[in-house]
C-alpha cells in the first residue's frame, strides 16, 4: 500500500513517515499543493493524506483539483484547524476522512485501515484465504493458525493480495506498493519476495497468472511447500 504524505512540516512529516513506514506501508512525501498533484498524476499511489496549511495553496484547493480530475483516491485531511466548518467543508469537498492535530497514531492507523478496506475486498482487519489468515491490524500471519515470519517487504506483498482476494495484481501493481520514490528495485524484486513467500505459505498459494500478474488461490489448503 502507497501514501502520498502532504505535509510541509518537516519534523512532522519524517516522524509520521517513520511511523507508517515500521506499520508496513510505503510512504512518498512532499510539502507542496503543487507537488502532490504533480506525484498523483504520475505515480501509482494508493490514498493520500492531505495537511490543510501548506505553503503554495490551501490543502482544500488540492482536494478540489483531485476530485475534478475525476481521481476516487481515498483521502485524509489532516489539520490543526480544528473548526467544524473545515471539517464539514473538507467532507463536503470529498474527503474520506478527517484527523485533527494533534492525534493519536494508533488512530491514525485504523482511520487508514478502514479507508484501504474500502480500496479491497477485505471487509476487516482479519482476512482469511484457505488455511491463510492475516491480521492487518497486529500484522499477524498464520497458515493452519501457526503464526510465520515474513519480512516487511514479504508482509506488504501479502498484504496486497490479500487485501485483493479475486483480483489480479500486476507486477507493476505490486511494485509500487512496496517502493518509495528514490528506493533502488531490482527488475525481479516482486518475483524474488513471491518466491520467497511461497516457501513459507501453502503450495499454490500465490497463483502466477503469467504475462499479467498474481493473485491468491484461496481454495489452496495443501501443506507448506
Ligand atoms: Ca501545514
């Protein structure tokens, strides 16, 4: 899963990046109205978490001009403006959600999680596939209900499809829910943490549907290959 983070104070900024980041979502940031239109127009991201006070234009302006370009990306509106009539403005104008300053990260997270469900099929935190079950919450992975070690990387990749159950994710999909903006992917990072998945999960877990992408085979139930 990719954020796009809208915030132009800095320390701010990094210390929820870091945050979201060790609760396994990939995080781009920038600091500008300007900026973030220009990193939705180009890049894959996934939903958007919008400061209000930003340097060049109001953060409603963004909202307006994401909405206009017909862009259903979920969108959290973040502010220390703590006036109801932002609020009620900020959802009129198609915000999903909105989180007044100073907040909770835990709140954060689960505000996030419901907005990504809506993204999914995954209708809660725990997701069930075969003999597969993954709390998104705890970030909890278990096959026949014994828990197993995934890398970040492994656990985001997972977490993609299977937030996806039925669909088919492409390699590209894949990618840039896991990377950031200046991080170095190998041409076969997605193929190298499927790989590595695949020993720690069900034989045919992960369906390879070859030349588009990947999806889950929730009827797989057989033993860990
Ligand atoms: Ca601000």
């Amino acid at each position: 899963m990719k954020l796009l983070l809208v915030e132009d104070d800095i320390a701010l900024a990094d210390a929820l990046a870091m945050s979201l980041r060790s609760e396994s979502y990939a995080v781009d940031c920038v600091t500008t109205g300007a900026q973030a239109l220009s990193a939705l127009s180009c890049n894959d991201i996934d939903m958007l978490i919008l400061d209000l006070g930003l340097p060049d234009m109001d953060g409603l302006e963004v909202l307006v001009k994401v909405r206009h370009q017909k862009n259903a990306i979920p969108v959290l509106i973040l502010t220390a403006r703590d006036g109801m009539s932002d609020k009620i403005t900020g959802l009129d104008l198609g915000a999903d959600d909105y989180l007044p300053k100073p907040f909770d990260m835990p709140e954060l997270f689960a505000r996030l999680r419901v907005m990504e469900r809506r993204l999914g099929t995954a209708n809660s935190a725990l997701i069930t596939a075969g003999n597969v079950s993954m709390d998104t919450a705890a970030h909890d992975v278990r096959v026949d209900n014994i828990q197993i070690d995934l890398s970040r990387r492994e656990f985001m990749l997972l977490k993609a499809l299977m937030e996806n159950l039925g669909r088919i994710q492409s390699k590209h999909q894949l990618e840039s829910k896991l990377y950031e903006w200046g991080d170095e992917v190998a041409s076969n990072t997605v193929e190298v943490h499927v790989h590595n998945l695949r020993k720690k999960l069900p034989t045919d877990f992960i369906k390879t549907i070859r030349g588009v992408g990947y999806s889950i085979n929730s009827h797989s139930t057989a033993q860990t290959a």
